[in-house]
C-alpha cells in the first residue's frame, strides 16, 4: 500500500480547519496530519513531523502566511497550497504567494453550499496530490471513490472537423492550457513573445476572483496586452485573453474575426475552466489556423481536446517534462499522439512566432 499524502492545515478559523480536515479525510489517498491555528504552532508540528504538503492561509495572527511561506521556502522548502477567500483586495498577496514558491492556489470553501463544497472537496483534494508530486516526483494514491468525469460534451457538443473545413484564410490563433506551476510558466512564455505575436487565449485551472489581478500583473509586464476575457472580446494580435476563475472560456469565429464566449456550466475533466473545452472550440472554430500549446499541471485535462484539435489540422506543442512543475497533463496530450513538439518552456515562443509566420 502506498503511503498517504500528509497534509498540514494552517488556518485560524476552527471551523475552517475542521471543513478542510473532513473535506481532506474523505479521500483515500490523504492524511491530514495536523491542524495549526497559525504559523507558529505550525512550525512546532514541523518540527516534530515534516508534512507532505502544508495548506495555508493568508491572513492570519502573529505571523501572516506570506512571511511563512517565505520561511518554509528558504529553511525547509516544503509544497504549500494556499488556501484563501480571496477577495480582490487580497489578490495581489496571493499572486506574491506564487512567486514566492507556492504551488497552487485554491479558494477556501464556502460553507453551507453543497454544489460548492463538492466542488471544492474534488479541486482541493486534485491540487493536495498535485503538490505532493510536484516536491518527489511520484503519482498520488488513488482516491476510493471517483465523481463522475464529464468531457466536453457537458459543454460543447462534438462536431465532425475535417482539416479542410477550416480554411487558412485568417490568421493564427494561440490557445493555451495549463495548471499546476502555470502561473509561473505563463509568465515566462507571455513576457517572451514580441508585440506582434498571434491573438492567444488561455485556460489557467485557479479560482474565481483571482484571474483578474493575474492578468493585470502579466499586463503591467508584458509586451502584449492581457487581460481578463469577457464576452464577444476579440481575439487580436499583440493580446492575450485569460479565461476568468470559475468559468469555462470558449473560441468562437465570426467570418474573419475570433472572438470568446464566457459560459458557465458543470466541470468537465475535472475543472472549470476546462482547457478540453477550449481547446474543442479551438478546433471547431479555428482548425488548421490553430495552434495548441499545452503546460505544466496535474491530470489530463486538455489532452483530448489537443487530439481533436490535431485532427483538424492544428499544430500542438506541449511543454517537456523538465521544465514542468509537474508533467501530467503534457504527458496524457503526448500519450495519447496528440502532440506534434515537445519543447522546453524557453523554445515555446520561438516555435509560436514560427507557426505564425507560416
């Protein structure tokens, strides 16, 4: 039997704790290992004990959970999860939690919702393992009982594509995927690509409230424009549209022009936004004039909507396994013939403008 992912909770609400705790012991595979009401105390666990993985919040007494983070990071590197409501005051903290080291952010549950807590049980209980494998390279236990997987036919119905359906009379358009280490990831690959680079949508998995000051923080650094998306933006060169927390980001083409459609609607593979519903509208609207690029992050999303989008023409890039935080959605899109180049992080760029130009 493979050994459980520990987990240490650090909150200073009890009944927060409690939640995360029950919501964590309810999958097979995790152990919470201690529950701290804040840094301090949790450093004394540590000591005793060193966690798997450590889900922290932001705002807390004696010690806020940034200069924990920093202290984690810098004396005993360790995977941390944040975990935060999240208002957009605190947005900017949080991003700030992923520069320095954390490895995901999730929102903290919002109690008395059952759609919600549900939700919130699959995405926390998905990023705890997704920490883990990040730090030791090894795959989570298998959860004992799985929720249904929707594709994204939940969604967007499959149509029939061929590589002619979609003529190259437009130009090209990026679509992007990514979870676990993408915030990071786009950051690198969006401030390395010039003023002129081909229109790009992106599906990064991250909670609702939090996108908005992302794409704020890429847009004060980056040559293109990035912003949130919104529905009918168009799809332009020299901007990025980043699919809003919570909300699943579809490509739609009207004669010439591409734009988005924000939709709301049930997780599909496991998150919302779900890359493999972009990804399908990518190929749908777009085909041949497409091109895929697939990053780091846990599970398999976007993998089946890269081999749709392969088989109507698209090119497909996924980013190798070196330089991903955690190589498993990449892996499943390569598994499974989607991919056409695997390429370091550094290359993608270079290979996007290529594409472009041809």
């Amino acid at each position: 039997m493979r050994n459980k992912i520990k987990v240490l909770i650090v909150d200073d609400s009890a009944v927060v704790r409690q939640t995360l705790a029950d919501i964590l012991s309810s999958d097979a595979g995790i152990e919470v290992m201690a529950k701290a009401s804040d840094p301090l105390i949790a450093a004394e666990h540590i000591g005793r004990e060193v966690p798997d993985v450590i889900l922290l919040d932001v705002e807390m007494p004696r010690m806020d959970g940034l200069t924990f983070l920093q202290k984690v990071m810098s004396q005993h590197p360790i995977p941390v999860v944040i975990c935060s409501s999240l208002a957009e005051s605190g947005s900017d903290t949080a991003l700030r939690a992923l520069e320095y080291g954390a490895v995901e952010i999730v929102l903290k549950p919002r109690l008395g919702a059952k759609q919600f807590l549900e939700e919130a049980r699959i995405r926390i209980c998905d990023v705890v393992k997704a920490a883990a494998a990040s730090q030791v390279r090894r795959l989570p236990s298998r959860i004992r009982e799985v929720p249904p997987k929707l594709t994204a036919d939940a969604v967007l119905a499959k149509a029939r594509i061929g590589r002619d359906a979609m003529l190259k009379t437009t130009e090209k358009v990026i679509v992007v995927g990514a979870s676990t280490g993408g915030t990071e990831a786009l950051k690198d690959f969006l401030t390395a690509l010039p003023l002129d680079a081909p229109g790009i949508v992106i599906v990064q998995h991250m909670p609702e409230n939090f996108t908005k000051a992302f794409a704020q923080r890429l847009d004060s650094i980056c040559h293109l424009s990035v912003k949130e998306a919104e529905t009918n933006d168009t799809v332009i060169r020299g901007r990025a549209l980043i699919a809003p927390g919570n909300r699943h980001l579809l490509l739609k083409r009207s004669g010439s022009r591409y734009y988005v459609e924000i939709k709301d609607g049930p997780l599909v593979s496991r998150h919302r936004p779900s890359v493999d519903v972009l990804f399908r509208s990518a190929a749908r609207y777009a085909g041949p004039n497409a091109v895929g690029v697939i990053m780091t992050g846990m599970g398999d999303d976007g993998a089946k909507g890269m081999l749709e989008m392969k088989e109507a023409g698209a090119a497909t890039i996924a980013q190798d396994e070196d330089s991903c935080v955690v190589f498993g959605m990449p892996k499943k899109a390569i598994d499974l013939g989607a991919v056409d180049k695997v390429l370091p992080l550094t290359a993608i760029p270079g290979a996007i403008m290529r594409e472009a130009g041809s």
